[in-house]
C-alpha cells in the first residue's frame, strides 16, 4: 500500500526515479522492466530497448569522494567502488 501510495504521488513530480533507487535495485530493476514490457506493446522505441541491471541502478561512488575518505590504520579503504562500477 505504500508503495503503490508513494507511486501515486510521486509519478508527476519528478521524484519517481529517487524513490525506486531507495526501495533497493531488484525493486527498480524489476518496476522499470515491467514499465518497458507494457509501454513496448504502444511506444515502439521501447520494443528494442535493453533491460536494466539490479548492479547498476546505483551511481558510481565519485573518485574523489574515494580519495577524500582515504583509508584507515591498517590501510584499508574507507570507500570501495562497487564491482559493477570498477
């Protein structure tokens, strides 16, 4: 019920996108992909369209954040980049 509240709401305010990345990537990946699965039967650019990855509905930690952080006493990172974006 919330999410279908917060879809509701959110779908003409620009904030939809923000909202999926904060339900988690398989929930985003999988709205956005029933999204072009039912827009591709009436829109046909959609019909070509690739799917996107669940690994990649996050942006990338920026390089210079990363750097910032620098690492603890044993040397380690504080801040890794995520795997898809290495």
């Amino acid at each position: 019920a919330i999410r279908m509240e917060r879809k509701l709401e959110l779908a003409m305010e620009g904030q939809r996108w923000f909202d999926l990345t904060r339900w988690g990537g398989q929930y985003m990946a999988t709205t956005l992909s029933e999204y072009v699965d039912f827009e591709k039967n009436f829109i046909t650019k959609f019909a070509s369209s690739a799917k996107l990855d669940a690994a990649k509905t996050m942006f990338p930690l920026p390089d210079g954040q990363i750097q910032t952080m620098g690492n603890d006493e044993n040397g380690n990172p504080y801040l890794v980049q995520p795997d898809p974006w290495k």
